[in-house]
C-alpha cells in the first residue's frame, strides 16, 4: 500500500522550479475598480442600498439576457438559493436523490429542510451522478432528484428527466459550477424544474458572495422571489413563511461590472485547459475529466485531475503535499465525500461499499489552479513540475526496489 510519506529528490527539484509567488486554485475575476468606485458613490448618494433596488433590477435582467434564460431570481448566495429552491417546489420531507461528490452546501440544505438524503454513486467520466444507479434508489418517500453538474459538466439530462418523468419526481439542478455552459445549445441552467447557481469569488461569475435561481415559468419565480423576501406580498401582506435570501446593491454593482469580463474570461479559459492538455498528454498515471463532447460549450470552471498511484508513482495526497512546496496549490474537490461528514455517514446509503466510483474519485482527484489571469507560462510550468515528479517518483521506486 502506498502511503502519504515522501521520501525522494525533491529538494533540488523544488529549488529549480519553485514559484516566487503561490498559485492558487483560482481567483475571482476582477473588475476596474474605480468604476466600482463610481457605482459605490451613486449606491451611496441615492440611499438605496437593498430589497430589489436599481442595480438588482439590472443585474438580474442583464444576466438572464447572457445567460439566455427567461426567468431569474437573484440571492444573497447560492446555498440559501438552494435552500428556498427546495421550498419553492415544496419539498420540505421525505427524501431526495443526491451525490456524495460535492461541495457541502448540497446535502446540507436538504437536511435544513428536514429532508434525508439519498446518496448516489457517479460516473467515472464525469463525477456526475450515475443515472443507472438511481432508480434502484427511488422509493415510497423518495420526492426529487438534487444532481450537480461537477466542474460544469453536464449530468445526463434526458436519462434523468426520463426517471423523474416516469417516477413523478421533481428535477433540481445544482447548477452551482455551471455559468455560461451550453448543452446541445441550449443554458445548462435551464434543464429540469429549476437550477441553483452560485456566484461566490471563487466561481467564474462573481458578485463576491451571490447566487440564482433559473426558474422555469414567471409563476414559479414570483413564488421564489416571495419567498427570498420573507413572504412578503405588500407592506401588510405576508403570504407565507418565507426567509431573507435578497442580494444587496453593492453585490449586484459589482456583478455588472464582472458580466462584461465574462466573454474575454472564458475565452482566457480555453486557451489555459489547451495548455494543460497539451502540458499533460502522455503523463503516465494522470487522467483529465475533461468530456469531449461536439454539444458541449464548456465554461472551464475547474481542472480536475484524476491521479493513478501505481502509474504515476505517488499517490494524490503526496502530489498534493508535493505540489505546495512548488508554491502550486490545487485543491481536493470534492474530498471528503459527503457521505463521509458524521451527520450522514450513519446513513444506510452513505455506506463506503454503495460509492465505489465516489470513493475512489474522492480519493484521486485534484483540482489544478485555472483563472483567467493565470499566466499561460504558469500552466506550462505546473505540468513541467508534474512530469518532473513523476519521473523522479519512477527513479526513487527503481533504487528502493534494488
Ligand atoms: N454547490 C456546489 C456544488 C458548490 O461548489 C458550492 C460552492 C455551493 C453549492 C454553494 O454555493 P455558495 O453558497 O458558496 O454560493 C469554495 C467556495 O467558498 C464555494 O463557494 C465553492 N462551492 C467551493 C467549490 O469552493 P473553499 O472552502 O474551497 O474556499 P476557499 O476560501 O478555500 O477558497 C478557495 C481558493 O479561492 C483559495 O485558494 C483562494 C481563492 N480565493 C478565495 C476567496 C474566498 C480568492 O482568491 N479570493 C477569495 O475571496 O470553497
């Protein structure tokens, strides 16, 4: 068995490549600051600064015209999206379908709404939820499906509708990676009876904390926006028991500006994963989750990395120690799963043995750093670094084993 234990030539490797300054996995994309400057200076002249004021109102017409949907409702951020997503379809019991790999916001805001999660095993292509392995988990409690499209890859949309169709089920997508993705030409976000997205600094589109919901009809986002401003209908009208999920005028200023980066960041993001591509191809033990897809426009949100210890020598949690002496820092996500999280490993679907592909994913993946101001040298870099371990990985296993 491998273990976390390094032993080998690093130093010298360290010493020739190290980076002067740390490379983060990513960095919020950001705008002139001083015409946030000037926007901050009319928010503040006019005193309005939250509870759908002028810039909300923009922001939220403005993002449903880039992204090419019809109905959008903006948040505070993307779990409490979740959260009242949830609400607004009424389901606040029972079960729902759900993936152990992702963030924790997911399972969380089921279990905020008195929901028991279901856990699932994916795809190894994509980490996606696996459709195959659905159904055998639908019972008399079951009330939706809550897949993620990790990293921005789209789960596989008619295979799910199909269950949901033939079930009776609801359909909610957390879309929180997704910005901007189109599948067969059409918003990844707007598939299913809604989508969450976020739009936290460390996603592609940011309104520094910030999320939405894209609802799928004008009656469906009236009743999000009720319920996102504590179910107030006028000023002696509350209609039903609704929370504070609004997004503030500072947010939405910022996100305006940060919607007219968006073209050029996501152009910056292809030509980065080409590089990691061609900076990776042929690197025993290293494997890209990168779907090629002729109906995907992908957003390159993340750059997921799967990491084979017999092949490549040392195993991800090694390369990931490894890599930070490198002042390169990649992130493991999602790991631990959250089938692993004690307030739901009791759980008879959180059983390690129902989540082999989860698990092992959780177990190799790694996030390598990509934003649209990282150097295209900085990637080459990055990829020069992992050829040199691996290399240097082969020569120390050669010696150790003589
Ligand atoms: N569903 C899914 C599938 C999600 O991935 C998320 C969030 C949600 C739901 C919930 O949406 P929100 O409620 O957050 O809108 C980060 C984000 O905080 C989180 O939003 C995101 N997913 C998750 C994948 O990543 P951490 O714990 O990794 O964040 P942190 O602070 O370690 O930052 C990561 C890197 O980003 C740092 O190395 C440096 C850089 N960074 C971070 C911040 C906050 C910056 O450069 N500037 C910054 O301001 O979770």
């Amino acid at each position: 068995m491998t273990t976390n234990k390094l032993i080998g030539p690093w130093d010298a490797l360290i010493q020739q490549y190290r980076l002067d300054e740390p490379v983060l996995v990513t960095r919020p994309t950001m705008p002139s600051l001083s015409r946030f400057q000037d926007q901050v200076e009319q928010i503040w002249d006019s005193r309005w600064l939250t509870n759908a004021g002028p810039y909300h109102q923009r922001l939220e017409a403005e993002l449903a015209h880039w992204l090419g949907v019809e109905h959008l409702s903006l948040f505070c951020n993307g779990t409490i999206a979740l959260l009242v997503a949830l609400q607004a379809l009424r389901i606040n019991g029972g079960e729902v379908i759900t993936t152990p790999f992702t963030f924790p916001a997911t399972a969380h805001m089921l279990w905020w709404n008195r929901i028991q999660p279901v856990f699932c095993d994916i795809e190894p292509q994509t980490g996606n939820i696996d459709p195959d392995q659905v159904e055998r988990l639908i019972g008399p409690e079951t009330r939706a499906i809550l897949p993620v499209h990790v990293y921005g890859n789209p789960c596989q949309l008619e295979a799910l509708q199909t269950i949901c169709d033939r079930h009776g089920l609801m359909l909610i997508y957390d879309a929180a990676h997704a910005f901007g993705v189109r599948y067969q030409g059409r918003p990844l976000a707007s598939w299913g009876d809604l989508s969450m997205l976020s739009f936290h600094a460390t996603k592609l589109f940011s309104t520094i904390e910030g999320g939405a919901i894209v609802a799928s009809s004008a009656e469906q986002k009236q009743r999000i926006d009720l319920l996102k401003n504590f179910g107030i209908a006028g000023e002696e009208s509350v209609i039903g028991p609704g929370i504070n999920g609004k997004m503030n005028e500072l947010q939405a200023a910022f996100g305006l500006l940060a919607l007219e980066h968006m073209d050029e960041e996501l152009a910056a993001r292809r030509r980065l994963m080409q590089a990691y591509r061609r900076g990776l191809a042929g690197l025993p033990g290293v494997r890209l989750i990168d779907p090629s897809d002729t109906q995907l426009e992908s957003n390159h949100a993340y750059m997921p990395i799967l990491i084979d210890a017999a092949e490549y020598g040392i195993n991800r949690d090694q390369l990931f120690d490894l890599l930070k002496q490198f002042n390169i820092h990649p992130r493991k996500y999602f790991f631990p799963l959250c089938s692993h999280f004690p307030c739901y490993s009791a759980l008879p679907s959180a059983a390690p043995e129902r989540l082999p592909v989860a698990e092992r994913m959780a177990r190799e993946v790694l996030c390598l750093p990509i934003f649209g101001t990282l150097a295209e040298h900085t990637v080459a870099t990055i990829c020069q670094v992992m050829h040199e371990i691996h290399a240097a990985a082969g020569m120390e296993s050669q010696v150790s084993a003589r």
